[in-house]
C-alpha cells in the first residue's frame, strides 16, 4: 500500500491540469529511471509472501548396502608360466625368495663385414635399472659375471617360450668370460679380449650358440640387479670396432632376444592365501554367489568394492608398487582351460603401494552388469602383467576358515532405486 500511495503522489507530482510537463533530456531520462526504479519496488512488494512449497513425505531414492560375505565368493588360484621375454628389465641376482638370470642373444652379425681382420675391440655395454633389496638395504660392490653359453650346435632357448620349467642352464657348457660390479642408474661397459675371441668365433661359424649369461658371482650375498631389456629405450648392445678401408668403423648390435629365467623359492601356503605374481604368471579368479541377494533388475549399483587382506606374512615386496590387473573375462574360466588374461583386455588396474595393508578393488561395473543381465557372471580375474618392471608378489588371504573373520575378502554393495 505504501508504494501505491509514493505511486500517486508521483504522478500528481510531475502532472498539472492534464498537461504533460516538459523537462530538459537529461532530466527525462532520470525520470525514465526512477519509473522503473518504483516498477522493480513494487514487484518486490507484490512478492513479500513466500513461495509456498509442496511437502515431500517421502524420500525419492532409497538405499540399500548389501554385504556379501566370504562363502559367497569362489576363489581359485592358477599359475601359468610367463611370457618373460616381453619384460622391460632383466634380472641377475638371488635372496631368499628368488633366483634369476639373463641369457643375452646376439645372433643377428650381418651388419658386421664379411671379412673382420683387423678388429680394434669389443664391449658389452648395460643400462642398469635397479637394485632390488627385500630387506629394504643395498647391497654394496654385487659383481655379475658373464659367461659364453656353449649349445653343439642346437638353439636350446627363445625369449617367447622358454623359461625355469623348460630351460635348466646347468645341462649345457657354460665358460666364465669375465665379471663387472653392479652400478644402479648407470650405465655399465664391459671390455674384454675374451669377448673379442667370442665375436670372431661366432662371425666365423665357429659356433652358433651366439649367448651369454649374465649371474651373480657371489649368491651368498642377498640382492637382485635389473638391466633395462632390449624392449626399452636403453637396451643392451655389443659395441665392436674394426678397422675398414682404412677407416674405424664402431658397430652397435643389439640383442636379437633377451630374457630373464627366474626360479621362486617361496612355498605359497594356497590353503590360506591367495598369491598373485608377474614374474611366475599367478593369477586368481574370482566368481560370485548373488542369487537372492540382488533380485531387484531395476536397482542401480550405486557402489561395489571388493574388500581384500594383504598376508604380509605370505607377499614379498620390493619397496615399489604393485600393479593389479583387473579383468572381466567374456568365457568360462576353469582350472583346466589355457586362459591367459593377457590374451583380454584388463578392465581397469589397481595400484598397492609397499605399505598397504589391503585393498579395495571397485566392481561396480561388473555387478552392475550380472544383476542388469546384460552380462554372463563369469566373475573377475585378478593378475599382474609380467611385463612390469617388478619382482614383488601379493599374497592376500582366502576364504578358508583358517583365516580370522576380518582378514577373510568380502564384497559390499550399495544399491538405489526409486521409492
């Protein structure tokens, strides 16, 4: 009512007789201000009573956390052998979980002249990656030996199929060359005129072995050494000079095959712990038990984490983190099928750091998909690519009621659907 009355008094204001006012423009500008400054107050007092709003009496979602306890989940546990020769780093070393060597295949010389008469040298030359130490201290002044690998004359291994199972080093000849001592982050040439004899054996056909074997000399001390691979940037090379039409010429040959033959000395208790590796190709599947449990199709899995219990009684960590390969396989995996995860897409991974005490994997989409039926449950696998640049194995613990209650894995889900 207040701002009717400011409203008329306006009006009879700046009105006389009917006859309109005139006012300078500047003037009638302000005037056009001021009637939309009192247009806006009067809105503003139209609008003094509050919007009324609509009662809720209820809420329009509802949640529902669905625990799915460990005799629910099926565990199995497989180990297939490695394809090591993809790895990014070779291992020479030992301690008390594994023993390692390198084999070093030099068989492509064609860049090589036909005639080397006048050979100035020849070095190995490596890119050491790291010094692994389970005890978490380095180990000072580790030496590696190389050695020529004599095979009469048949090739005895490939870095795409051989490996501790199907290769034994100790059935064949092997002659100690030389040694070096291990340098992390450095790169490391070894001369030596025994290398010399061996190139012109081999540039000679002499023998056609083309190998040599990197160990640790001395396996008393616990450590392993890792070289960078010939799938890496710094891979190792056999550096030669010779002499050519006068010229000195230097020859880089890289290796035509590289691999790491690894042996694990740990006995996994499998009846308590479930132990996922990259160096021996362990993995585990997993499959779940939701009938009645989930029998709304319509509800949304607003969350789903897998809950696992590292053993660390049972894991061996090298101070770096673990990469977990999860996947979601598309067939049936049983105990007896040749199923490599490696051969499917990993659906996502999960990093565990060296100090994790467990860890908690999102499912979310695949029981999303089991319970919306637009996937088979096959369940999950869980692995690690033996390509990573790691030796460390995650042990956690199982389903067996040999367990505590609260180390055993377990899958809690939260759904929501309209009310």
């Amino acid at each position: 009512m207040k701002l009717l009355e400011l409203w008329k008094n306006y009006n009879q204001k700046d009105r006389r007789s009917g006859r309109s006012i005139s006012q300078p423009p500047y003037l009638a500008i302000i005037s056009v201000y001021k009637w939309w400054f009192l247009v806006i107050l009067l809105v503003l007092g139209a609008c003094e009573e509050k919007i009324p709003t609509l009662p809720i009496n209820k809420a329009p979602l509802i949640f529902e956390t669905i625990t799915i306890p460990a005799n629910s989940l099926n565990f199995v546990q497989r180990t297939i052998e490695p394809n090591l020769g993809t790895s990014g780093v070779l291992f020479a070393g030992n301690d008390e979980h594994i023993y390692a060597y390198t084999l070093l295949k030099f068989a492509d010389l064609t860049s090589l002249p036909d005639i080397l008469d006048s050979l100035i040298s020849v070095s190995l030359n490596l890119q050491t990656y790291h010094q692994f130490q389970s005890s978490g201290v380095s180990a000072d002044s580790v030496d590696i030996s190389i050695s020529r690998l004599y095979n009469n004359g048949d090739d005895p291994w490939s870095e795409d199929s051989s490996n501790y199972n199907n290769f034994v080093l100790t059935d064949y000849t092997v002659d100690y060359l030389t040694s070096f001592t291990f340098h992390e982050s450095d790169t490391i040439t070894v001369k030596s005129v025994l290398l010399d004899s061996v190139l012109l054996d081999w540039h000679a056909g002499n023998n056609t072995d083309y190998t040599l074997v990197l160990q640790q000399a001395d396996t008393a001390i616990a450590s392993v050494q890792a070289f960078y691979s010939s799938e890496e940037t710094y891979y190792p090379w056999l550096e030669i000079s010779y002499i050519q039409d006068g010229d000195t010429v230097i020859n880089k040959i890289k290796p035509s095959e590289d691999l790491s033959i690894i042996s694990f000395k740990d006995n996994v208790d499998t009846d308590k712990s479930l132990s996922i590796s990259a160096g021996r190709m362990s993995f585990v599947r997993l499959n779940f038990n939701l009938k009645n449990l989930i029998l709304d199709k319509n509800a949304v899995i607003a969350k789903a984490n897998l809950h696992l219990n590292i053993n660390q009684d049972q894991s061996q960590s090298y101070g770096e983190n673990f990469s977990l390969y999860v996947t979601i396989p598309d067939s049936v995996v049983n105990d007896t099928s040749d199923y490599n995860p490696m051969h499917q897409v990993y659906d996502h991974l999960h990093p565990i750091g060296s100090t994790d005490n467990d860890a908690v994997i999102d499912v979310k989409k695949v029981i999303q998909g089991i319970t919306s039926n637009y996937i088979d449950n096959y369940g999950i696998v869980l692995w690690a690519a033996p390509t990573n640049l790691n030796i460390s194995t995650i042990s956690f613990y199982n389903t067996s009621s040999q367990n505590p209650v609260d180390s055993r894995p377990y899958l809690e889900i939260l759904t929501m659907k309209e009310q």
